[in-house]
C-alpha cells in the first residue's frame, strides 16, 4: 500500500488548477475528464515530481456535508491542510505580491514557522518551515 | 482572532513555553543542517549543546518528533536524491552525503526509496533527458 493522492476540496476546479499552479506554483500531472464536466485532476511539487499527488476534488459541489465541514474549517481559521516550504517568510513576500491573502501572517512557534493564506476556493492553507 | 489562532496560541504556551529547550532543539537541527556529511554523532551534538546523550535525544524528539539519527538519514537520504539526479555516481554520492560505507548507503537507499541508487539515477538522468 502506498500513500499517491491527498485530495483538497474546491468549489471550482479550474479556478483551482489557476490557483495552484500560477500563484502557488505546482504543477499538473493528470486530467482525466470524468462525467458532468469534472476532471481527476491531480498536481505534484517541481521539485518532488513523483511524490505524492494533489487531486483537486469537486466535493463540496455534489455532496452537502463536504460542504459543510468546508465552510466550518474555514470559518475557524483552520487549515484544510499544510504545505511544506523552505522560507516562510519569502514565500509569504512571494504570494502578497500575486494579490493572495493571509489570515495569518508569518509566525514562529517553538520548532515551525507557519502561515495561513485563503486557496479562493474554499480552504485556508498553511505554509510551514522547520527552525 | 479565529478559533485556530485561539487554539494555537494554547498550544504554544502549553508546549513551547520552555525557550532554553526549544533553543537546543534548534541549535541541534541546525548543526545536523550544515554538517551532515560529516561523521557525526551524539558525542559531537552532546558535547555542543552542553547536554546528555540521552536528554538530547529525548528533546530532539520531543520538538522534531524523530530522533537525531532519524532526521539525519532523511536529511542524507534527501541530499542523495538530489545529487544523483544531478548525475553525481553513485560512488561519490555516498561520500558526499556522509555515508562511509556503500552497501550500507545502498541498503538504506533502497529501503527508503524503493529503488537502488543506481536506478534512481538512471530514471532521473534518462527524465531530464527526454525532457530537453
């Protein structure tokens, strides 16, 4: 058994795909169309190309509760999920610049430092660095 | 402020609040950062930091999850990664990265990554061409 796709809720997965790969910079490895109109789109890292992938998943769209608990999370600050980078501050610089927004500002605590930015597409996600 | 900030900050009083001990921790991980190609050992980190073998590995892990050890193969492991897809032999690359002994340096690659470090090699080196 082997850990291959993590998937991230979207409202939208084009606007995903525009999101997550111009501004935050990954990069697509499969779209498969599947019925409706939707996609099995997935993403990789540039620098971990075999690792493990990213499928942008329409859930909220067609199952209520996904949306529910999208909306929660999101509310409360909470990150969907988090993303490794090796400076949490020049990334931060990086992203204000393309116009994204953060509900947290770059922020040490203890071992990490971290910071949670809006997706635009339902989901708070976090950056994080080790110290 | 948002439920997760509320909550983060209850955490980091909860669990980082020693500073002295949160130093070490990093003072640690930054010399395995910049020395792990060399032979290092507990005796070198304990000697540093001015603490134990064993309470350094225990405040490694209690701030990094993982024990010293631990996070220096994945740091060694890593940088291999790097350097053979750069087309460094297999050879060199096991120096470079601090490994003193090649069948142990295979082994461990290939129970990390699933692949020998000769066919990690080649399936990058042959990627990057077939890209260009």
């Amino acid at each position: 058994m082997r850990i291959t796709v993590l998937s991230i809720p979207v409202m939208d997965q084009e606007k995903a795909f525009q999101f997550y790969t111009k501004k935050l910079g990954f990069l697509k490895k499969k779209d498969q169309p599947l019925d409706g109109g939707h996609r099995w789109l997935t993403l990789v890292s540039k620098d971990a190309q075999d690792g493990p992938e990213l499928l942008l998943e329409p859930g909220p769209l067609h199952f209520e509760p996904c949306k529910v608990f999208q909306d929660a999370l999101r509310e409360s600050g909470i990150p969907w999920t988090g993303f490794e980078v090796d400076d949490v501050q020049a990334e931060y610089d990086r992203l204000v610049d393309l116009g994204v927004e953060f509900s947290v500002k770059p922020t040490e605590m203890g071992t990490v430092k971290f910071a949670v930015f809006n997706d635009t597409c339902g989901n708070n996600i976090q950056i994080m660095e080790l110290l | 402020m948002t439920f997760y900030e509320q909550e983060i900050n209850r955490i980091r009083e909860a669990i980082y609040s020693n500073e002295g001990q949160v130093n070490t921790a990093i003072g640690i991980r930054n010399f395995i950062e910049q020395n792990y190609e060399s032979d290092l050992n507990l005796e070198i980190l304990s000697k540093m930091q001015f603490v134990s073998k064993y309470h350094l590995i225990r405040l490694f892990k209690q701030y990094y999850g993982q024990t010293p050890r631990q996070y220096l193969i994945d740091k060694r492991i890593a940088k291999a990664k790097e350097q053979l897809s750069k087309g460094m032999s297999v050879t060199e690359t096991c120096f470079a990265v601090g490994f003193s002994s090649l069948g142990s340096f295979s082994t461990l690659f290939k129970t990390r990554t699933g692949s020998s470090p000769g066919a990690y090699r080649k399936a990058q080196l042959s990627r990057s061409n077939s890209k260009s």
